[in-house]
C-alpha cells in the first residue's frame, strides 16, 4: 500500500487561535479548502473544519464573527509521520471521526492530508494496478 508523502499539502492554511469562525470561514472559501490549522505561541494548536464551522458555531447561533477559533477548534490532533501508509491513515480517521490528519516529521509540523488525498492515492493505486494486470494479459 502506498505511502501519504506524494499528496501531503504543505502550503496549508494557518490562522492564529484568536482569530474567528468568520476568519476562518473567509479563508476556507477562498482557497476551495475546508479546514485550517490553528496556531498559538508559534506551535499547533488544533484544526477548525467547515463542520466545526457548522456545528459549534452556526448550529448554536452564534455570530462567526464573535467566535474566537480557540473556543471552537479541535484541540484533539490526530497527527501520521508523512511516510505513513493509506490504509492506517484511513483507519485513524474513522476511529476518531475526522476528514484531516497533521503530519508531523518528528516534533515538526509539514502539513495535512484530507481524506479526498487518501481517496485519490487510493484510486491512482488502482489504476496502475489495472495497467499492470492489462500488461500482463495482452503480453
């Protein structure tokens, strides 16, 4: 099974934990992205999602503007090294319900992986398998 490393996003969006659920939201819509990682004190404080968005902030009636990301993010970071497999990052998002994963190298952050990434490992895997067996058949 292949590894993570070829579809780490590294140019991944960060705000500071005193921004807001707006910030947020502003910067996931225009990037086409629907999570961004939340720092403080120069080191990774947790991640906000469009369903954090959805659920701690417009499901409770509260304004995203008077959000602060520190009362509305993940703290619960659900980290992989970037030479993690597929199958184990998979399995890491169902046990604990989440779409993203931190990579961390070490104590070091590098980046994140969606689970649209792992689908698309998944599905790139398939297809030179496929190639492979058609090879093999026509040879």
């Amino acid at each position: 099974m292949a590894d993570i490393s070829q579809r780490i996003e590294r140019m991944v969006a960060v705000l500071d934990e005193n921004k807001t659920a707006l910030d947020a939201a502003r910067l996931m819509s225009e990037r086409f992205i629907g999570s961004v990682v939340v720092t403080g004190s120069a080191t990774v404080k947790g991640i906000f999602t469009e369903r954090d968005l959805m659920k701690c902030v417009i499901a409770a009636g509260l304004d995203p503007a008077a959000v602060k990301l520190k009362d509305s993010m993940c703290q619960r970071l659900v980290t992989v090294p970037p030479d993690e497999n597929v199958e184990r990052c998979l399995e890491l998002m169902k046990q604990n319900q989440c779409r993203h994963l931190l990579v961390f190298e070490g104590k070091e952050f590098v980046g994140i992986v969606s689970l649209r990434d792992l689908v698309q490992l998944l599905l790139d895997e398939k297809e030179r398998l496929i190639q492979e067996l058609t090879r093999y058949i026509t040879s």
